[in-house]
C-alpha cells in the first residue's frame, strides 16, 4: 500500500456468508486496496467465525496505521438487529440464533464495527458507488441463492422496525406456488432465486435427453442454465424465460410499492441479465400501472463486491 493510499480514509467490509467470510480495505473514493476470504467455519459455530473475521481483518489491514482506520461494518444474512447488533436467526448457518455479533468483534478487534442485513449494504454499495449512484429512490434486489435486497426511499435507507425492511423475496407472488425454505408457500425467493432455477433444471433435464443441460449430472445449476441458454439450448431457453416471468412478477409488485427510480438486480443470477431483460419487461408492460412501467430495472454495477463496498461504507463518512 503507498504512503498516499494511508493517508486517506479507510475502512474495512466484512462479507459473512454461509459459504465464504469475505474481507475487504477500501478507501472512501469505494476503490478496494486489499482483499481476503476463507470458506465459513460453520462446524466451528459462531465463535469460530468471530476468530475468522478478526484474523481476515488482520491480514487486510496489515500495515495500516489505527487512525487512518474509520471501522469495520459487517454485512450480514438476517434478519438482524443493527441497532443492538445482534444477528437474530440466519437459516443456512446453525447455531446462529441471538448471536451478539458487534459485541464479540468489537472484543476481538479492538475497533469500532457496525453490522447491516447483506441485501442493504449491497443496496448501500451500488447507491453510493455503482448503479444508484445519484438517485434518491431505488430497489436493490440480489437474486442468488435466495432473494433479497435493500431500498433507497427519499435519500435514506429503508429500514423500518428493528431494522428488517426490504426482505423482499419473502412475499407472496405464488399463493399456489413453491414452498419456501421459511414454511410459506409460493414466496418470490421460492419461486425466482438461483436456487430455484438449478432445481427447475435438474428436474426437467432428464426428460429432455437432447439438452445441453441432461449431459451435466446432478451438479446442474443456475449458473449452467444461463451458460446453456446463451449457446442456444431450448430447455435452458424455456427456463430462463421462466425465470424472467416470476422475477417480472415480483418486480411489478416492488414498483407499486417503492415507486423507485430505478430497480437494480445483482446476484449470481444478474450474470445472466441479457438473457432475463425481455421477459423482465414483457411482465412490466402486462402487470404495471402505466405510470410505472418506464421505469428502468437494470444490472447491478459492482457485481460480487456490493456487499463488501456498502458494508465498508457504512464506517465511512456520507
């Protein structure tokens, strides 16, 4: 790191995940100036994954002196209490249930440590230095293993009671439909999220003996139903319209809702957007009241990294 990259403000996102614990350094223009991660220590328990962050904050900020250091925020799965800072319940990580995750990081990192739901501070991330930038009013939605985001009203962030607004894919699109990992049934998670769309494709796949997709096996996935789509595969064509549709549906509903400007979706499944974007809006065009049907639903800008950038900001000066 050089003198003049010290010299500025810095702060440090923490990306907590069932799968990975990312870290990140970033300065306050959102350039990020070192990364580290390691697989979730899920066996270990909570604890474990405390001393993971402490030692992948050490290794990010190695060299850094204290007072250039505004923080570390901490994006999280939830739902969450960012302002006690405990994580109340994440359903993929066992034993994560009322975990008072600020306080045992302030214990072990000595500094000063904010947390926020994942969908937020992806939502924080793409407003303040990706694809909202600029706006007062957007919808963040990340559409990957489930579906979640964040929402920008007024040039605040939407949080309502016990910060646990915006858990989007949690309402009902499909009263008929699919049942979700939460006992509901037909939830937009349920019914659009990558996870979903890997399932879909490993259903139908044998029954389509002709399909790209039937060669795969039992990894098949989401992401190899885009890769198909894009070589011209019928089956996965047929699934990522599908897709399309129910990700449509539950737009609309957002529009209706949020009134945004602009609704921006990131996630594992927005790689595939080009594919998504036509269906996306046939939905718009046949669901919404006219008025918000030019309303642009767009890419995500900062890719993977959303979360890590919003939860660094939220250390930073506004």
């Amino acid at each position: 790191m050089t003198a003049a990259a010290a010299g500025r403000s810095l702060a440090v996102g923490v990306d907590l995940g069932g799968t990975q614990v990312r870290t990140a350094l970033m300065r306050a223009d959102g350039e990020l100036l070192a990364r580290a991660a390691e697989r979730s220590d899920l066996a270990g328990g909570p604890r474990a994954v405390v001393e993971q962050i402490r030692r992948l904050v050490d290794a990010v900020t190695q060299g850094v002196a204290p007072e250039h250091l505004s923080g570390v925020g901490v994006s999280s799965p939830g739902p969450l209490d960012n302002v006690t800072g405990v994580v109340l319940s994440i359903s993929t990580m066992p034993g994560w249930i009322d975990i008072p995750l600020v306080a045992w990081l302030n214990e072990a990192l000595q500094r000063p440590v904010v947390l926020e739901n994942d969908g937020v501070s992806a939502a924080i991330g793409e407003w303040r230095f990706g694809a909202g930038r600029g706006l007062s009013d957007f919808v963040y939605v990340t559409v990957s293993t489930g579906i979640g985001g964040g929402v920008i009203a007024g040039g605040q962030v939407l949080r309502g009671r016990r910060s646990m607004a915006a858990h989007i894919g949690h309402m009902t699109t499909q009263p008929q439909g699919e049942t979700c990992t939460c006992g509901n049934q037909g939830c937009w998670e349920a019914q659009a999220s990558g996870t979903t769309l890997g399932q879909r494709a490993r259903r139908l796949a044998p029954t389509r003996p002709d399909s790209l997709l039937a060669r795969i096996g039992p990894g098949l996935n989401g992401a190899h139903v885009s890769d198909a789509a894009r070589a011209g595969d019928a089956l996965a064509l047929e699934l990522m319209a599908q897709e399309a549709e129910e990700l449509g549906i539950g737009i609309v509903n957002l529009l209706h809702i949020f009134s945004p400007q602009a609704v921006v979706i990131g996630g594992g499944v927005s790689t595939g957007f080009d594919l998504l974007k036509a269906g996306i809006a046939a939905q718009v065009a046949r669901r919404a009241l006219p008025p918000f049907r030019d309303v642009p639903v767009v890419p995500a800008a900062l890719g993977p990294n959303a979360g890590l950038v919003g939860a660094a900001s939220l250390v930073l000066p506004s």
